[in-house]
C-alpha cells in the first residue's frame, strides 16, 4: 500500500529519440497505450521493473530481457554486475546518483522530479548500450530465453497441485 512509483522513462531500441519520462499520474494511461503482446523490456533487474509492471499495473510483456541476468551469466555473480560496473567496464558515462534524492519521499518537487527523470533518462542510455555491448559480443539466445523464463515464474508464478498425493500424505 505504501508503494509509489514516481514515474518511469522509456525508450524504443535503437531508436535515435531520447527517453521518455512518464510521470507518476501518467504511469496508467502510457501501460495501457502499449500492446505488450508485441513488446518486449530491457531493463537492468528486471525483476524488478516487470514486476511492478505486472504486480502494479497489470501489463505483463512478451518477452522479458534483463542486461543484470545476463551480466551475472557472462561475468559470475562476483564480478560486479551493477549498471555502475558495467557502465565502467564499457567505458560509458557514468551512471547518476539522483534516484537517491527520493529516500523518504512521498510527493516529488519539481526540481527533484526533474533530476528523477535524467537520472532515470541516463540509465535507460547505459541499459540499452550494454544490452547492445552484450549481443556484440553473441550472448547465446537460449540464454535470453532461460533469463525470460525465470523472470516469468517470479512475475507470473503458478503452482500446480497433485491433491491426491497430498491428501495421501
């Protein structure tokens, strides 16, 4: 109940366009605009992300990436998988540190939802150039569709039953 997300930014892959900043009343009506039968998210944790996007707004896309899955695969749980790491490993910008501004917060102001938004705008840049680093370098695509599945049974979990057994037991 104490869950709030201030707002989201989004962008197409490979798109020359700069991220789009949604903001918190805007959330609902950007999810159902959008035909998620027919899209898929990058994100970095996905987890994360798509689970607010299920949990919360009830969209559920078709085909789940996550550049911090596949940053575990390629480098070990160890190595230092944050969107920081790889960001310097990549040798892009580094990632911002605005998202901290929020701590505690249940109304932005206007200055900070500015900052929220470039921050937020920023990682989306970083998400979308290691994803591409990572498919440059041949991330195997059964891979891809392993980090999907296992994203999907936490977003989407299902347990089937046999009653009879149990009842047995």
């Amino acid at each position: 109940p104490r869950f709030k997300a201030f707002g989201l930014c989004v962008k197409e892959l490979d798109s020359a366009e700069e991220p789009k900043w949604v903001s918190h009343d805007d959330i609902p009506a950007w999810v159902a605009s959008v035909d998620w039968s027919k899209t898929a998210t990058i994100a970095h944790n996905s987890m994360f992300d798509n689970a607010i996007l299920a949990w919360v707004y009830g969209a559920v896309p078709a085909v789940l990436f996550d550049t911090l899955s596949m940053a575990r695969a390629l480098r070990g749980v160890d190595a230092g998988g944050s969107l920081a790491k790889l960001a310097d490993h990549y040798g892009l910008p580094p990632k911002g540190k605005a998202v901290y501004d929020t701590n505690g917060l249940t109304e932005l102001t206007p200055r900070i939802e500015e900052e929220l938004a470039a921050y937020c705008a920023h990682d989306v840049v970083l998400c979308e150039a290691i994803f591409q680093n990572f498919m440059r370098e041949g991330f195997p695509k059964k891979e891809l569709k392993l980090i999907d599945m296992t994203l999907r049974m936490f977003i989407q979990p299902v347990l089937e039953l046999d009653m009879a057994a149990l009842e047995a037991h």
